[in-house]
C-alpha cells in the first residue's frame, strides 16, 4: 500500500531542522504521485578528506528515505568546488587542497555512499560538477557573480562574523555560495539535502533556478551532529569524527568510538542516526548511558556494516577494556638500540611529543607487555644475540626494559602497537 504524503514528509521531518517550503515539497510529492516521475534529491559533497562521516549520514539517511519513496538521488561530488573551498560554517579560510589529494578523495566517496543510499541506477545518479564549472569561462564566472552584492554575501552569518571580529574573507570564498547554486540550475534539483550550516549555499540554488525560468528547487537541512569531543560540528579538518568506515579501525574503531561519546550527546545520536523511537531510547539513556552508548554503537554498526560486525566489535571492546589486548593491531620496528619509551610513543603516533609522551608515562597510562612504568626516562631496548649489539652508554636512561622477540605497547584502553626489533619474513 503507498504510503501517504502526509506520513511522508512527517517521515522525511523527523531528522530536518528546517523544510523551505513544506508546502512546495507537498505539492512536489503529490505532483510526482500523480506522473509517476520521481524527484531528483540533490545532495552535494566536496572531496576535501577521504571520509564520509556520520555526520554526512544525517541529511543521506533522509535521502535514502526519499529513494525508499520512489524518488532519485543525485549525488554531487564536488571535485570543482573543492578547489575554491567551502567557507560554511568557518571561522576562517579553508585551505585549498591539490588536485591530486581532491581526485583521490573522490575516489573513495561512492563506495562509502553505497553503505547508506540505494545504488540502483534508478535511484542514484552521481555528478562531478567539474563536468560543467570546468567549461565556464571568465565572461561566465563575472556574470555569474553579479548575481549577488557584497551586502547580501557579508549578510551569510559566517562571514559577517568574521568580519565583524577583524578576521580575513577573501574574494574566491564569495565564488562558492554561487558555483554550489549554480548546480541545482545544471542537475534540475527537486530537493537539495544539506547540513544547517549549508542554508545560505542551498537558497542561492533556490534562486538561481527562479532566475532562470525553472521551478525552485526545496531545502531542506538537517541539524549539525556534534562531533566526539562533544562541543564542535564533527569534521574531518578537526578529528572529532567517525567515519561510516572508520579504516583503518573499522567497526572495532567506530564501537570505541561511540563508547567515549558525552551522555549528553546520546539523545541527539540517536535520534539523528537511528530509526528508534524516542519512547525507545529515551528511558534506556536515563536508566544506564554506557548501555545506551553500547547499544546505539551496535545499532549503527549494524547499520553501516552487519550485525556479526557490530557483535565482534562489541567483544573486542570488552576484551581491551578489561585488561585484554586486541589480535590485531599495527606493527613498528624499532631496531636494537636503546629507545626512550616517550620517542617510541611519537613513532607510532600515540603522542605528538616527547614532552606529552613524558607526562603519559607519569600518569601510569602507559603499559608494556601489561606492566605500567612511572618513571618518564624509563626506555626500552631488545635483546640481540648478535656480537654487534649495541651497548647502554651509562645513565642514558633510569630503567631499561629488556624485550625478547617483539613488544606490545599500549596507551590507556584503547591505543595499542606491537613492537618488532626487525620486519618480519612470512
């Protein structure tokens, strides 16, 4: 049985902050019902990162309500616009990224919307809009941009808040708002998904369309989800998110993640990300969040991969929260010389500094082989059966941790790397 328009849009609702207009998106779906001609759903994403983010599923899972609906996703990878750089929702100039890094960003972005949007190519239409920004010359781009005044750009609330603080705003940021308008003209765009923070960009393309004689297309925005840290957007530049993949981690990376969310954050998740009722996760929050946390990771991983997935997924976590060491994890070799346990944990990327590694060492977050060590000069070398071995020169180091044939290193419960004294020959 077809489902109504008005389950439909009180379906498509639920993860939207705003819907301009809910009357015109009405009239679309009723129109659509009646010729059988889906809508052509636009969303639109620059390669600026390899990831696709948890962040992105938010306004995807709504797309792929309306594929659900009989409706047609087209998917924008923006391989043009990223060379310009987004401004939306920053505090200063996003830097431009070679074409080399946007090409192989690009790359990854379809197999990573293929975990959440249908593939069929009846319901998903992918674009690059380098195929049509690239042919514009510069006659075009000048008019193009008198489109808009200086006024109605500084209006946009991230440039008049720099502004209004002293901060930079260079002329190409004004560009994008009009080249990311200018592609719901090219693809007819029915509907145009997007973040809060992309309503400006999605209005212009509202406009452009009316300019040019076409029906304007709807906009709809779904709220920010915050990112891990529990104050900022989740964004790739900030490291605050989890991707849909989260490699090289995977689902082991992804439960870990979840787990450390902010309780304050579980009831925003799960309503953004998962199709449970409130009456269903709200008394699970409030009774136990850690279990609320365990399950809402399970959900999503069930989601984004299968349900054997998110079971391994959760056991690993335990295993490694009480006192367990993960199977896999990632290999350095260190050689035989002496190393001090603070430049062992910069080379494998647990610290970014010999002084951060110091103070972890001092907090007893650091374990080797399961044994915690205090003491910040302490430094580990392997046994070498060669003649050659290197000696320790006198008072280089307070405790020298002998190591057999390999190590493991960890920090906290989460951070873990085996050491090798040489690569190994399978």
């Amino acid at each position: 049985m077809p489902i109504s328009i008005d389950d439909q849009i009180r379906a498509l609702s639920r993860r939207c902050e705003r819907i301009l207009t809910e009357e015109d998106l009405r009239r679309k779906l009723k129109r659509s019902a009646e010729s059988g001609k889906p809508l052509r759903i636009k969303f639109g994403m620059d390669p600026t990162a390899p990831d696709v983010t948890l962040g992105h599923a938010v306004p995807l899972k709504v797309i792929r309500q309306f594929q659900e609906f009989g409706h047609k996703a087209v998917l924008i990878i923006g391989d043009y616009t990223a060379r310009v750089g987004d401004p939306s929702g920053r505090n200063a100039t996003r830097p431009v990224l070679s074409g080399e890094q946007i090409d192989a960003n690009a790359r990854t972005y379809v197999s990573q919307i293929e975990k959440i949007l249908l593939t069929d190519p009846q319901r998903l239409e992918v674009r690059y809009n380098g195929e049509w920004l690239g042919a514009m010359n510069l006659i075009d781009l000048i008019k193009l941009a008198s489109r808009k005044s200086v006024a109605q750009m500084l209006d946009r609330d991230s440039f008049k808040e720099r502004y209004q603080a002293g901060g930079d705003i260079r002329i190409h940021e004004f560009i994008y708002p009009l080249l990311q308008g200018w592609d719901s003209v090219v693809i007819d765009a029915d509907v145009e998904m997007g973040g809060s923070d992309q309503l400006f960009n999605n209005l212009v393309g509202r406009e452009f369309q009316k300019e040019e004689g076409k029906e304007s297309q709807v906009v709809m925005v779904t709220p920010l989800l915050v990112g891990t840290d529990g104050q900022m957007k989740m964004s790739k530049s900030k490291g605050n998110y989890v991707g849909v993949t989260d490699a090289p981690s995977g689902p082991d990376g992804m439960f870990g993640k979840i787990m450390r969310l902010p309780d304050h954050l579980l009831e925003n998740y799960y309503t953004l990300l998962t199709d449970l009722e409130p009456e269903e996760f709200k008394p699970a929050i409030a009774k136990n969040p850690r279990d609320a946390k365990a399950a809402l990771a399970k959900w999503i991983i069930s989601w984004l991969h299968d349900s054997q997935a998110a079971d391994a997924a959760e056991a690993e976590f335990v295993k490694t929260t009480h006192g367990g060491v993960p199977e896999e994890m990632p290999e350095w070799v260190i050689g035989y010389s002496v190393q001090s346990v603070a430049t062992i944990l910069v080379i494998v990327g647990f610290v970014t500094s010999k002084s951060e590694g110091f103070r972890k060492i001092k907090e007893g977050a650091v374990r080797i082989n399961g044994h915690k060590y205090f003491q910040h000069d302490v430094a580990v070398r392997f046994h070498n059966p060669k003649p050659q071995s290197v000696q320790l020169s006198p008072g280089q180091a307070a405790q020298i941790i002998e190591l057999s044939d390999s190590a493991v290193i960890q920090l906290g419960n989460r951070k873990f790397a085996r050491l090798l004294p040489e690569l190994r020959v399978t």
